[in-house]
C-alpha cells in the first residue's frame, strides 16, 4: 500500500508512468475515465466483503445437510431430534428472518454507520449466532442462534455490495460485484461438503455450524483494518456532518490506501470530480423517508427490487435449501449420497457464476440477464413437465435441473447483486438498498418456507410450472425496464440511467 499522502502532496494533479488509466482522459459528466487502480490493491477492499457472501452461502449450504443430521436419532446426539415440519422450517429458514431484522435495522442505521463499520458488526453477529447455534442446548436456543447469524447475513448482504461498488474502479466493478456472488456460492460448496464429512457424526450439526466460526474472525480484522469507503466520507462531508476539509483529505487518504501506489498524485483531483458530480445531482440534499420512494430513487427501487424479488420467486430458494431433501426423494436415499450430489450441483453454480464474472464487464448486463433467464423458463417448465407427463424419462430432470442452476449463476445470482450495488443515487444508496435486500430476503424466506406445502397442495409439476410463468414475467420485466449499467462510473449511472 502507498504512504498516505498529505494534503499539499496530493492537490498536485499528475500522471505515473506505471498508472492503469490515464489523468488526460476526455471528462465524462466531470469524472475521469478510466480511473487510476492497480489490480493487487483492488483485491483486498473486495475480499474481506466479500467473506460475508461467503459465510451466507456457508449457512445455506451447512444447513441442508445439518436439518438432515439434527432429525437423526442415531447421530443427532441430542433428545431433542423428533421435531416437527414447522420446527425444521424454524431452523432452515431462522437465519433468513434475522436477516429481513437485519435489513430493516440496516435502513436506518447504514449512512450513519458507514459500510465499514456495518460490516464489522455483521461479523460480531456472524460469530455470535453461530456459537450460540452450535452449543445451543435446545431448540428456542437454537433458533436464537439461528435469528443472530441472520441479521448478520442481513447486515452483510446490505453492506458488503455497496463497499465493493463504492471502492472500485468502474472499468472492473461488475466483476469484483458479481465476484461476491462467486464467493456466496463458493460458501455454499463449502457448506455442502463440510456436511457431507460430518452428517454421519454424533452431533455433526453443532460441527457444522461452529465451523463458520473462523471466517468470521477473519473478517471482521480484516474490515477494522480497511480504509471507509471514499464516497461515504464525501457524502458526510456535502451533509455537514464535519468540516469539510478535513473529511475530503480523509477522502484522499482513503482512495490512496484503496487504489496503491497507481493513483499517484491525481487522488485529490478524483475527489474533487466526485464532488463536483455530487453537486451536479443534488447529493447535498438531506434525504426524507418519503424520497425513497419518489423521482429517481423509485425508478432504482423497481429495478433493484424488482430484480431481487425476481431472483426468489422463480423457485431458487425451493433447490438451495432443500438440495438435500429433493435428492433423497429422487432417489439418493442415504443422507451422505444427497449431500455428495449436493456438492456437485454447487462445483457447477461455482463454474457458471466463475464465467459470469469473466464476461459481465466485456457483454454487459442486460445480455447476461436476458439469455440466463431464458434458460430458467426453459428448465422450469421442463421441470414442471417431467414430473406431469415424463416421470420415466429421469435424465429430463437432470438436464433441466442443471441448466437451471448453470442459468441462474449466469443471470440473477450475480447480476441481481451487482444491479442493487449501483443503481441507486449515493445520498439514498443506504436506505433504498436496505429496501432492495429486505425484499430479496422476505422474498426468500417466504419461497423457502411454503415450498413444501405447495409442494403437498399443487404437486411438483404445477409448482414448477407456476416458477416457469413467473420466469416469463420477469423476462419482460428485464426487456423493457433494467438498463445497462457496463463500464459507466455510479455517478454517470445516476446521471444516464435514472
């Protein structure tokens, strides 16, 4: 990392010869482009994020095998195993209620916080909920835990998009973005297999759980060491919460400790520019709750909300959670052979989604997003059919299973993500982004919770079919409504798109 910079060294504007970008760039709408980064310096604002994806995909992946190891009578090694459906559905669908907590909590706390500091604290409720879930001597306990882990998820997801979007250069932010996405499914195999090892074990489920332990230390040392977000600090500076001075050489020094050694003196020159466009599109404003859903932050919401909710109720939530449980009834019938499929279905959402992050800053997101959720349709009703008309040809299900998840991973899992991270105007990004992920986990708590009751009423054909229609809509949704955002820096998408 560079020496932080005074003041006086940085307000002299030049160019290093070893730069990626270049300070004599055309200004579009006051903002250089390309901005000046170097690669290794990037990597590590992402990173430390991105370990709160991480440790939701864990959770959905450990919690498939570990609803298995709990009902054991053998191997649960508790007294406590003979639960109910509802009691199960409490357990598998606990942390996502502490997250819709955690989302709300987000909505009125975040720009006072800051992204850095959100994330610290969804790390503390990281490791709190999962101690508390492994040693949970009964099932309110457990649950407890469960509710504690979640609002770190709902913390986490709420933050960590944003510092990602806030800290990196444009020309590589939907890869860094969409790359969280990569890192939750990462989690999830990481789930998946540590359950696979451990759902035999006495007691496996405690193992399971307490194992997150760990990653969460690791982020929430690595967050305290970050830098906060440049753009945060700014936007305290416009709102008069500080001297102004003083906040904008905090600025510099961030983007600095942020961008290395690359960034050379032109630092306060790139915030300057951030704060000029601010003053461009009314960021100085105070923000009213009422604003959220007016002008250009309702033209945000729809989108990003309308992409999150999309994302859930075409059925995601129905193969994550219950991964486990489906492949027993297709046929797996010991509890290692359904988890082992399991991590097989992750290693391929772990490709897709590697291949996404590859290719959104080149094709942009609107192609991604058109072609993946064509895919859905396709499979969902392939789905819907196999269980209907074509229950003897089996590799119609396998085929259709796959493509959904390789579709999913190459549409909504990432680009849903990525869209909510910077669509929305800096001075309402806090709140509307709340919004957006209140959504996608209300969402998905709902889908997770009724699918085996649908399941029961409807049958799993009509059920997909249902999903299939759904995918339809959101397909228009995607055409007519969500603009593309590639290689535009968040000023200029407020500026071009909304």
């Amino acid at each position: 990392m560079a020496e932080q910079p005074t003041l006086s060294s940085v307000e002299k504007v030049g160019k290093s010869s070893g730069e990626i970008g270049d300070a004599e760039e055309p200004l579009i709408n006051g903002i250089h482009s390309p901005e000046h980064y170097s690669v290794s310096a990037a990597i590590l604002p992402f990173l430390f994020p991105a370990l709160g994806g991480l440790l939701y995909g864990y959770d959905i992946g450990s919690t498939s095998c570990a609803t298995i190891s709990i009902e054991s009578a053998t191997s649960s090694g508790i007294s406590w195993y003979d639960l109910s459906s509802v009691q199960i559905g409490l357990i598998t669908s606990g942390s996502l209620y502490g997250a819709l907590i955690g989302s709300v909590l987000a909505f009125n706390i975040a720009d006072f916080l800051g992204r850095r500091r959100e994330l610290i604290l969804a790390a503390v409720l990281y490791l709190v909920g999962a101690l508390v879930t492994a040693f949970a001597p009964d099932f309110v306990v457990m649950v407890i835990g469960r509710f504690v882990y979640g609002i770190g998820i709902g913390l986490a997801m709420h933050a960590a998009p944003m510092y990602i979007a806030e800290t990196a250069p444009s020309q590589m932010r939907g890869q860094l973005v969409s790359l969280k996405e990569f890192f939750i499914v990462l989690g999830m195999v990481g789930g998946y297999g540590i359950g696979s090892l451990l759902v035999d074990t006495v007691a496996g489920w405690r193992y399971m759980y307490g194992a997150s332990t760990p990653l969460a230390i690791i982020m929430g040392i690595g967050m305290w060491w970050l830098p906060a977000s440049p753009r945060w600090v700014l936007l305290c500076a416009i709102k008069g919460r500080g001297n102004m001075q003083e906040l904008r050489e905090t600025a510099i020094r961030c983007l600095c400790r942020l961008r290395g050694q690359s960034i050379g003196d032109s630092a306060a020159s790139e915030v300057d520019e951030i704060l000029t466009e601010f003053s461009i599109v009314g960021e100085e404003k105070e923000v009213t709750l009422g604003e959220v859903f007016h002008g250009k932050c309702l033209k945000a919401l729809t989108i990003g909300a309308g992409l999150v909710l999309f994302q859930q109720i075409t059925g995601q939530p129905s193969v994550l959670y219950y991964a486990a449980s489906i492949l027993q009834s297709a046929g797996f019938s010991a509890a290692s052979d359904a988890t082992r499929v399991s991590i097989l279905l992750g290693l391929l959402k772990l490709i897709m989604t590697g291949l996404a992050v590859l290719v959104v800053d080149r094709l942009g997101r609107r192609p991604l997003l058109l072609g993946g959720v064509s895919g859905i349709v396709i499979s969902l009703f392939l789905l819907g059919s196999y269980y209907l008309f074509l229950d003897d040809v089996p590799a119609v299900a396998v085929v259709a299973l796959l493509l959904y998840v390789g579709c999913y991973q190459l549409s909504f899992g990432p680009i849903g993500w990525l869209m909510i991270s910077e669509i929305f105007p800096l001075r309402l990004r806090g709140r509307g982004l709340s919004v957006a992920v209140l959504v996608n986990f209300g969402a998905n708590a709902l889908v997770t919770f009724a699918f085996s009751p649908l399941k029961e009423l409807l049958g799993a054909g009509i059920l997909f079919y249902g999903f299939g229609v759904i995918a339809v809509l959101s397909l228009l949704f995607i055409f007519f409504i969500v603009p593309e955002t590639k290689g535009l820096t968040l000023e200029e998408i407020e500026a071009k798109c909304l």
